[in-house]
C-alpha cells in the first residue's frame, strides 16, 4: 500500500522546516524563508539584520496603479514609495519590505503576497542598496524589526 509512503514523505517535508513558535513574528520568518543567507553579507539566519516593510500595492490585474508602482520600484524612489500603502487580504499584493545588513547597506525585497492561502508568498526581485541608500531609506516613516528568530525573544 502507497499510503504510508506518502504520509512519510509528508512527515518529513513538515520536520525540514522551521518550527512555528507562538508569537514569532510571521513577516521575519516569511523573509527568512523567502531569502535564505543575506544579499549582501551571505550570512545564514540573518542574525542582527532588521526589516521594515516599506511600500505596499494591491495587484488585481496589471493596471496602472501597480505599474507605476514598479517603476517607483525600480528607480529607487523609496520616497515615493513609501507614500503608497494599499492592500486588501482578498487581493494579490505587492508588498517592498526593505532588509538592513548588520555590515551596512541592504537589499529591498519585492514580495508577492498572494490571496489565495494555498499559494505561498514569493521573492519577485531583490534590489541591493549601500550604507548610505540605507540610512536614507531609515530616515523613511517606517518601523524596523529583527529579522532573527532569537532577537524577536
């Protein structure tokens, strides 16, 4: 019989992954998840990496909302960008969180948020920024958050 089999696999698909503690924050174990080692530093875990979600767009079909949102992306005008917070749980979404390396400089994360709860959240495009694109993104209204599993205790 092939069911044993699968419920194997399954058992140890569910025992690679990170076990989800109550109260850990799901945004910094979705970005662990997405990212892996550091862009910049290459570093595992991510310890002393901090994020902030910058900028958010809802994504219902290509309209012009969200393409001018990509350029805003893509030009680096995190400014801009941060100006724009639209989202809607029942609605795919665009979502730019920003990743600060504890060496300095970072990475921006496009991130696509999906509605549907069976289909996983997906790293869409990594931009890598300096030191001092960092502390202007900083300068940003926005929270900034452990990324690390063990700085969230």
């Amino acid at each position: 019989m092939r069911v044993p089999n699968v419920l194997n696999r399954i058992a140890s698909t569910f025992r690679k992954r990170e076990r989800f503690i109550p109260g850990e924050d799901a945004t910094a174990r979705m970005i662990r998840r997405l990212l892996g080692p550091c862009p910049v530093c290459n570093q595992k875990g991510l310890e002393g990496h901090t994020y902030a979600k910058v900028a958010s767009q809802q994504s219902p079909a290509k309209t012009e909302a969200l393409r001018y949102f990509c350029e805003l992306y893509v030009s680096r005008k995190w400014s801009e960008l941060n100006q724009i917070h639209e989202f809607d749980a029942d609605v795919n979404a665009l979502i730019i969180y920003g990743l600060f390396c504890l060496r300095g400089g970072g990475s921006m994360l496009a991130v696509r948020s999906a509605a549907d709860l069976h289909e996983p959240d997906s790293l869409e495009e990594v931009i890598l920024f300096d030191e001092q694109e960092a502390e202007a993104i900083r300068s940003l209204p926005i929270k900034v958050f452990p990324v690390s599993r063990a700085e969230q205790a």
